[in-house]
C-alpha cells in the first residue's frame, strides 16, 4: 500500500496516530512441502524453477496439456544423432515425454541451452507473449516439409481485416492480417466481452485527422477491424502492464476483470464478424487454461490454472509443485481488482476495508468447442518415434540407477587407486605440481561390509598383481593443502574390513578412500620391509631446454642418509652420465604461492626435514659459460612461470566476437610486457600505439573505457573482472602513441562553407587545455579560411 494513502485522513486507516492491521486466516489441511507427491496427489507433475523461469514454465504446461500440439511435436522429425541442448523440437520432445511418463519434477536446462540462453538468461523474466511467438515460429519452421506441417496455423492462426471507410464516397479499403494471439485490453474494461467491443470499436477519421483517399483527397472516413475467423485455440493476452506517460514509467493494471468459462464470439449476431466472415463455424470457446502473475511491474511469480481434459476439475501448476483446485481459486480469484474484508462490527458505521489483490490472470487460452474432439485427442507412445523412446528410456534407466546408487551410497565407499603408471601418465602433461590428480585415476566401488583382503583380490584381477606382491600406502592431506602418501596399512588393518579402513584414514563421513599402490619396479617380487628409518620420496626430473618436469620414480633413503648416498642411482634414473653434477630440491607447495627450496647435498634427509611421500625434484647443475640460453634454467624459476602462466585470447575491438591470435603469458607481466608481446606478434615497431580494453565477464563484451597506458601493474589486473577471471582481452591499433592521445581531446566540429553550400563534418584532436581560439586555428590550417 502506498504510503500516501495510509497517511489520508479521509481514508481512515490512521485514527490518532494509531493504526489497526488484521488479519484473515484460512485453516486448510496441512500438506507437508518436502513429501508432497505431485503424480500420486494429480497425475501430473511439474517443472523445475532454474531461477526465474516460472513465466515459461506455466506457457510450457498450458502448452503441453493441448494434446494436439504435443502430438505435433512428438511427430516432428528428429534423429538419434541430435542432442536436445542443440535442438529446439527434440529438447521439446524430452521435456514433454517426461512430464507424461516421469514419477517427478521435470528440468528444463535442455530447452533453454536449445534456446541459446546462458545461465544468465535463465535469471532474467523475459516476455511471455514474446517466448511464445518466438517458441511457435521456430517449431513452425522446423514442421516445414513435415508430415506435421502447418500444425501450429492450423491450431492458433486466425484472421482479422483492418478497414477504412469513406463515408461521402465510394471507397474501401481492407486489409486481411493474421494473428496468433489477441491482446486485449484491461484498462476501462469489465470484462473480456468489454474488450472485443473495443477491439472492433469504429474510429471515425475527420477533421485534421481526415483519410487521403487514392482518386478522393481528403475525405471523412471510418476505420476499425472486424474479424474474419477464429483459431481452434484462441489465446489472450491481458494487458495487465502499460506505460504510464504520467508518471514516466510502466505500471501493472491489477483492475477487476472478468473471464467467462463459455466464452460466446458470435453473440449479438456475430458483430465482431467481418461481412464476408464464414458464419457457418460456431465460435463457442471453452476455458482451457488461466496463466496468473502475482506481484508488481518489477517482479514477481507465475503461475497456471489448467483445465486438461475441460472437465469441472482444475489444477495449479506452479513450478515444482501440481496441485487441485476449486473452480473459485482458479477462476474467479483471478480477476483481480479490490477486495473488501467482512466487518466486525456491522452495526457501527465503520469504513469497510479493501485492498488491492496483486494476483490476477494475464493470460487466457480458450478451445472451440467444435473443435475440441479433435484438439482433446489421446497421446500415448505410439506418437513418440522409436529412437526418441528408446533414448529416453535409457535416459531414465540411468537416472534411476543414479538414483539407487544415491539411495545406497551409504553402504559402499569409494577407494581411488593411485600407481606409478599414474604419476608418469600425469605430471609433466597436464599437471606439473604434487604427484596425481585423484580425479583421474581408477576408481572401485567396493561394499563397507567387505574385507579389505577381498578388495585386494579386485585389484590382482585388475592389474594381474598378486596380492602378496601389493603394499597400499594411505595418503593424507597436509597443512599446506597437499596430498602426499603418508604411511603403509599395517597387517592390523589389512584384516579390517573396507568401511573400518575409510575411517581410520579420515574423519570425514562419505570420504574417498585413497591409496597408493607400490609394487617393486618389473620384478615379481614382495615390497621390501620398511623399518622407522626408511623414508620413501618421490622424484621429478627437471630438463630446462625442454622445459619439462616430470616423474622418473621412487625410493626409500635413510633418515641419516645424505643426498650424496643416492647421486648414482639418480644420474641412472635420469639417464645421466655417473660423473654428472646435480642439484636438488624440495617441492612444497604452490597455492597460493610457489614454494620449492633447494636440498643441501651435505644434509641428512631428516636434517633437511624430509619425510615420507615428499617429493625431490632435481636436474642438471646449471654452467655458466654453457652457452645455452634457457628462459627457466632451475626447477624454482619454471615452477613459479607454470603457477602464473595464462593463455590469453586477443580480439580486435572492431570484431569484438572473433579471436584474432592466443599468446601465452604470465600473469605477473607487466603492462609493458604485454603490449610488448602484442606489438611483436602484429608486426608493429612502436608497442605504445596499441591500446587494450578488458572484458566484461557478464555482458561477453568489452567493457566500455579502455585501460590507461601503464594503467595497471599486471596482466592479471586486466583480466579479473569483479570476482572471476577472463582469458580475454581485446586491441586496437592507434595512429598516435597512447600517451599523447590521453593528453589530447577529440571534437568533432561540423564546418559549413558559405560558397560551397555544405556541411563537412570534422574531427581535430587538440591538448585538453586548449582554448577556444586554439580550435579556431587548427580550423584555418586545416581549411584554409
């Protein structure tokens, strides 16, 4: 309620500064919310709300319960080979095939991404008369040269002539359009009759306002539409939004207005009909379907009242949730206007009080009654093509089976196997930092019941190991955040079962198990024991003129031994010659900053605060007069450029769509390094004449004020965008250096020349302390005057 009308004397809300608010409480059976089971209460089920698409959800139900337009659809062609995300007619299939057959809710991220729309799209309320035009016109076009084409005219074209009329001459003119939907209007109207009225409503052309007759001149006229036929399917838009001239912006309609369930568009001798109309078809319509807004111009919810075989019973369909209803909820409810509380006390002369109901109905689908046999029709699977069956049984087969596999997730853990073949398989391609990525290796889903022996046996069947030749080793998160094996099981353990191991090795309910699998390099041989002085580390060698780095093995090293003690086996694990000098170094982290130190060679291993599952990595001592000349030459150096190193896409900002070229740089160059490298792949001497513009992560467009020269420290300043980072960067060629274009200021000046009698329109660039007179002399230089 606005203010201004609490604080009206006259209204009486306020009386001596006290106001008096109650309430009316309808008591209606409880229904829980979360148990709710929409097919078992209705038959039916809804559609799932990806944010704020509930305007197209009520469209696609109403839609869905035509069953001629769903048989249209179901007979559309489409093959095996289409993917519902890429086509408008089988995204549409999928969707109505589930909300017949699923037990749930229905999604609809397969239609919208059909659609094009991002995730952003599916937050923003479009038009619902614009979706629905839109929707038509491209099933229309995809039935052509169809066995179902001309469905969609067939069901819910209909046509209407607009004529002129002159009224002392003999002369008309007409002319025929058709129309898929009707909008009425609401303002001034009590009902929909009140509408049509005013839809055919004679407007008389006279005055300044007169018609220009072809052959007649100026004459008075008279000018109206009057219709020829209706569709099988009428549909109604209510203007229940305008603009409002007065006050400069749109404004929601929430006027009483009233729908009849027999709707009758030949009453009062058919005069909505054009003359040469075809009278011989009854326009009768029935009340198929009432699609209500709740709430203002700005926002608010949509929702349906369906009728879907036009029998006394009605159904509500918002979003998730299906729902019966009575035919006042459904249909007098919704026409909106004011409603008046009861008083309490009726022998008192008390003002009664209204308030304006914010939910009304905008939308109204009517069905002939002539034609309902026909559009009222039974869909059952033989409508639906065979391959579109079979995949969406499959479809639900694997939703099903996901959905067991929910159900019974508590009874199985999963155990991630990690081996050598994994760490030579992953570090040096797609990762460089700590050993494995657990997302990539094999998984087993093992029952918690079990023993852990027989996990074992799944393992030699697997990998053909023997079970006496397996050591597993837990790994464990460290407090820098990395994941290093961290200990043996122990026989102890070994005879737990699978659920009891899960949780000695974390304490997180439902967590992976992870293992590490050590078997002796290509001997059929047991692991060696581990005594309390053995530590097993891990090794990457570091090729600097490749730029590589990656794993070449393990060992197991004594605590008190010195790096010294194993140079040999490493030179042989490299491949190096016996006599070749080394260096190495511990890898310790790398979020949220590298951290690699170098390992004194005259340390001990525990001196040097090495443990088990640490990792060593190590390379050729650099030498100075080599001649090679290397971009990272030590392990720290390449470690630091792999963390910061981005691939960045540059466009032109004139084809702002396209990219141009990639360059691959660290988000630690400065803005000096970037147009640098820039410049060198266009082709150009001077880096200062390019200038950069970042991206805007939302609109996918360039942001509007390019960045100043040397505006930013670093590339990754240019490309975070608020909270998220974009590869993308956009350039322009300048004719000038940047740094003298932001000190100068572009006109655009329209010079007339007197003797030639034209304008030219003319740009000069001049410092911003210029003056006026300054304008005026680069003027005369540049016309001569």
């Amino acid at each position: 309620m606005p203010l201004s009308e609490l604080y009206d004397p006259s209204r009486g809300y306020l009386v001596n500064d006290t106001i008096v608010v109650e309430a009316e409480v309808a008591v209606r059976k409880m229904v829980d919310y979360w148990t709710y089971d929409s097919k078992k209460e209705t038959g039916y089920v809804g559609l799932k709300n990806q944010g704020a698409t509930c305007y197209m959800n009520s469209l696609l139900q109403t839609l869905y319960h035509i069953p001629y337009f769903r048989k249209a659809v179901y007979h559309m062609p489409t093959t095996e080979n289409d993917m519902p995300s890429g086509s408008i007619p089988l995204a549409l299939q999928s969707l109505f095939y589930k909300l017949q057959y699923s037990d749930n809710s229905v999604a609809t991220k397969e239609l919208t991404k059909s659609f094009g729309w991002d995730t952003y799209d599916s937050f923003m309320q479009h038009d619902v008369q614009e979706l629905n035009r839109v929707l038509c016109e491209k099933l229309e076009d995809k039935m052509k040269g169809t066995v179902v084409e001309g469905t969609i005219e067939q069901l819910f074209e209909g046509h209407h002539i607009n004529y002129i009329e002159c009224i002392n001459v003999d002369y008309k003119s007409n002319r025929k359009e058709s129309f898929y939907d009707l909008q009425l209007d609401v303002k001034g109207c009590r009902d929909v009759y009140a509408s049509f009225d005013k839809y055919v409503e004679v407007e008389r052309l006279e005055g300044d306002n007169k018609y220009h007759a072809e052959n007649h001149g100026l004459q008075d006229a008279k000018k109206g539409v009057l219709f020829l036929d209706f569709p099988p399917v009428l549909q109604l838009q209510l203007k229940r939004f305008e603009y409002d001239y007065m006050r400069d912006t749109m404004v929601k309609i929430n006027d009483r207005y009233e729908f009849p369930l027999q709707l009758d568009l030949d009453r009062d001798d058919g005069k909505y009909l054009a003359p040469d109309a075809d009278r011989s078809i009854r326009n009768l319509y029935t009340l198929h379907s009432v699609l209500v807004h709740s709430g203002g111009v700005h926002g608010g919810h949509y929702y349906a009242f369906i009728r879907p075989t036009l029998a006394d019973q009605w159904y509500k369909f918002d979003d998730e949730r299906v729902t019966k209803e009575d035919t006042k909820k459904a249909f007098e409810e919704q026409y909106g206007g004011e409603e008046e509380l009861p008083q309490i006390n009726p022998g008192f002369n008390n003002t009664p009080f209204k308030f304006t109901k914010y939910s009304n109905a905008y939308m109204l689908v009517y069905i002939r009654e002539s034609d309902k046999e026909k559009i009222m029709c039974n869909v059952d699977e033989k409508d639906i093509a065979e391959h579109l069956r079979i995949r969406l049984k499959k479809e639900q087969e694997e939703k099903e089976h996901k959905k067991k596999e929910k159900a019974e997730a508590h009874l199985y853990t999963i155990i991630k196997i990690a081996r050598d073949e994994d760490l030579k398989e992953q570090t040096g391609k797609d990762i460089y930092f700590d050993l494995v990525d657990h997302e990539k290796v094999r998984s087993f889903r093992i029952q918690k019941q079990l023993p852990f022996s027989t996990f074992k046996e799944e393992v030699a069947k697997e990998y053909g190991i023997p079970v006496q030749f397996q050591r597993f080793w837990l790994w464990a998160k460290r407090q820098n955040h990395t994941y290093r094996p961290n200990r043996p099981l122990n026989p102890h353990e070994e005879m737990q079962s699978v659920g009891q191991l899960r949780e000695i090795s974390n304490k997180a309910q439902n967590a992976e198990l992870k293992l590490f699998l050590e078997v002796e390099f290509g001997l059929p041989l047991p692991p060696p024991e581990k005594s309390k002085e053995d530590i097993l580390l891990f090794f990457k060698l570091y090729n600097p003129e490749k730029e590589v780095l990656c794993f070449v093995g393990r060992l197991f090293v004594k605590a008190l031994g010195k790096p010294s003690d194993i140079l040999r086996k490493l030179t042989e694990m490299a491949g190096f010659t016996p006599d070749e000098e080394i260096e190495l170094y511990e890898e310790i982290k790398f979020e949220p900053n590298v951290m690699c130190e170098h390992i004194d060679k005259k340390l001990t291993f525990r001196a040097s605060q090495l443990e088990d599952g640490d990792i060593v990595c190590f390379q050729k001592s650099p030498k100075a007069d080599s001649g090679t000349q290397v971009r990272y030459p030590d392990i720290p150096s390449f470690l630091e450029y792999v963390h910061n190193r981005q691939v960045v896409h540059f466009r032109s900002l004139e084809k702002p769509k396209d990219d141009e070229f990639c360059l691959e740089l660290s988000k630690l160059h400065t803005y000096d390094d970037v147009v640098e490298r820039v410049a060198r792949q266009l082709g150009l001497d001077d880096p200062a004449k390019i200038r950069l513009t970042s991206h805007n992560c939302y609109s996918q467009q360039p942001k509007p004020q390019p960045i100043r020269y040397q505006g930013v420290e670093h590339l990754l300043d240019m490309l975070v965008h608020y909270n998220q980072t974009s590869d993308i960067l956009y350039y322009e060629v300048l004719d000038i250096p940047l740094p003298e274009l932001q000190f100068l200021k572009t006109l655009k000046v329209a010079f007339h020349h007197a003797t030639k009698e034209e304008v030219v329109i003319h740009s000069i660039r001049l410092p911003k302390n210029s003056t006026i007179a300054d304008v005026i002399i680069d003027l005369k230089t540049k016309f001569l005057v």
